[in-house]
C-alpha cells in the first residue's frame, strides 16, 4: 500500500456524472488532479489542472497525458448512441489514451467499464470474472472493445489496468434492478483508492458493485485489492417496493442484467 501514491493523477471524463462526484473526494490519492473533457469543466478547484480534450484526437490525448502516473478514464459515451460517436470516444479514443500512455511511462489505468458488457446475461445468473461478454448495446461493445484493448496492453506491454465493470453508481439505488447493480459513490472511492494504492495492480476484472444482498457478480478473485465494500442496496429495498413500481416478471429491466438497455435500438445517425 502506497501512502500518497501518484503525484498527478489524470481524470477524464471529469465534467461528468461520476467525474464531479470523484473529483473532491481523490485529494488525498494525488498531489496534483488533472482534469479533462471535451465538455467546459465547472467549479474546478483551485489546485487542479483543466485541460480540454477530445479522446478521437490523438495529439489532445497524449498532451493530456503526458506527466500523468495514473489514469481514472471515466470519459466517453456512456450510453447507447449511434455508432460514429461511440466509434470516436470509446474506440478510438481508447486506442489513443493507451498509445499515449505507452509513451509516457505507462501510467496505471481505472477503466471504467460497465455491466452493458454482459448485459443479456439474466438477473437468476451468477457471474465471475471470466464470464462471456454478452453486451446488449453498441456502447457495451465498445466497452468490450476496451477491455480487450486493455488486456493486449498489459500482455504485450505490461500496462497495468483495473477493469472495472461499473453497475449502476448513484447516490441511492432506483428501482427494482438496481438492487442488484448498484454501486455506492461511498464504495466507488474506496475503490479507485484501493485501486491506486496497491502495490502492484496486473489488469484484473473487477465489478463495481456495492456489497448487495440481492447482487449478480463474484469478486471472490479480489482477496488482494483491499476493497471491502461497505454499502448494500437492501437498506433501501423497503422504500423501492413502496415507491417504484415493481416490472412484470417477463419485462427487460426484470429478466436482465442490462435491463432496459437490452430492448434498445440500434441507434442511426439521424434517426431514432
Ligand atoms: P457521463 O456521460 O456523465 O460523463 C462522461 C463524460 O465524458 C462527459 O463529461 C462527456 O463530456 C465526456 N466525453 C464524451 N465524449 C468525449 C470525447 N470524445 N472526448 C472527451 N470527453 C468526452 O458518464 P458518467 O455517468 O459520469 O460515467 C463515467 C464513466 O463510467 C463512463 O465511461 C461510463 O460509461 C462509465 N459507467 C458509468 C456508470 C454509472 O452508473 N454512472 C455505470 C457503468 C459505467
Ligand atoms: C451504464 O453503463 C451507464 O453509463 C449508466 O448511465 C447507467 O445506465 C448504468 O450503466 C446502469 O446500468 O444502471
């Protein structure tokens, strides 16, 4: 365990969701934050770094990450969209951040990936680290991509990346499914600290999951990280049956893993 392990810690994706959720809260991992998007950054604090950066540009990517030591790449599309601007942030841009990190010292990467990487597989099924990929949208293909992308780097080059398969991180879980996929901001922290504090990391599946009693996913693999975590969307399962109401058995957001994301379209350019 390293005490304040990086000295700039790159996070992308940073105007976003997640992004200004993490920021106040990773001081303590860093003594410089850089923080990128392709999106105007708001309220940064006066320590940080701002850059703007579009992942498809290849020349933004490495100024971005040049005199990083780690990497927190929450950036991209992070739903399902048409197939050019996931194919520009999350492929490419992907193929770009780890091309710039092999020039610059292969900084260690949180991936944030996502259950829409096996998202057809059912809510009845119980899954490990070395499931099938079974996406459920362009967006958990291209997330598939990443963690394909991930693990040459890390077999060919030894680049060190978490794979970490988010559920669903929001401050309470909403509804019925994400008693099973939800993950706590709290968890969330203590997981990107675990995840740059250990010594050594390799490139391993992680799935980004509080402690749910009503949970899909194993991290019996992850003895190691020293990542307990310490929420459970069972606390709020009381308040979700008497609020939300509850999906037919055989309804998407009841029989799968992805939920709704399993009866989307395939999105056209200009089209629905
Ligand atoms: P978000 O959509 O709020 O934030 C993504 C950020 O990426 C945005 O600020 C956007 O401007 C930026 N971005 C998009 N295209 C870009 C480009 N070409 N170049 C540079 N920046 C670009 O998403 P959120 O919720 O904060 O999620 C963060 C990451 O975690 C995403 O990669 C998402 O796929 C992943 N994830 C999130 C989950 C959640 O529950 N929030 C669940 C599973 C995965
Ligand atoms: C994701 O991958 C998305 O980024 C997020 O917006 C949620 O939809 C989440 O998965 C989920 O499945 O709840």
């Amino acid at each position: 365990m390293k005490d304040l392990p990086l000295n700039r810690l790159l996070i992308t994706g940073a105007a976003g969701g997640l992004g200004r959720v993490l920021r106040p809260r990773l001081a303590s991992l860093a003594r410089v934050l850089r923080l990128a998007d392709i999106a105007p950054i708001a309220d940064p604090d006066p320590r940080d770094e701002v850059m703007s950066c579009d992942l498809a540009n290849p020349a933004q990517v490495d100024a971005m990450v040049s005199g990083c030591d780690g990497i927190l790449h929450l950036g991209g599309i992070s739903v399902e969209a048409p197939f050019g601007p996931i194919l520009n942030a999350n492929i490419l841009g992907l193929y770009n951040l780890y091309e710039a990190a092999r020039r610059h010292g292969q900084p260690r990467i949180f991936f944030a990936s996502s259950n829409h990487t096996v998202g057809f597989w059912k809510q009845t099924d119980r899954l490990g680290p070395d499931c099938t990929f079974r996406p459920d949208t362009l967006y958990g293909v291209s997330k598939v991509f990443g963690e394909a992308l991930a693990r040459m780097y890390f077999d060919k080059f030894g680049q060190e990346t978490a794979l970490v398969r988010i559920g669903s991180a929001t401050a309470q879980p909403e509804n019925h499914r994400m008693l099973g996929s939800w993950l706590s901001h709290n968890d969330l922290v203590a997981l990107v600290e675990a995840v740059f504090r250990a010594d050594r990391l390799g490139c391993p599946v992680i799935w980004g999951a509080s402690a749910n009693t009503r949970g899909w996913w194993d991290n019996s693999h992850l003895g190691w990280l020293g990542w307990t975590p310490q929420d459970n969307a069972e606390t709020f399962r009381a308040r979700i049956e008497a609020t939300v109401p509850r999906p037919a058995p055989d309804a998407a957001l009841s029989l799968y893993q992805g939920g709704l994301f399993t009866e989307l379209p395939i999105h056209q350019e200009d089209g629905p």
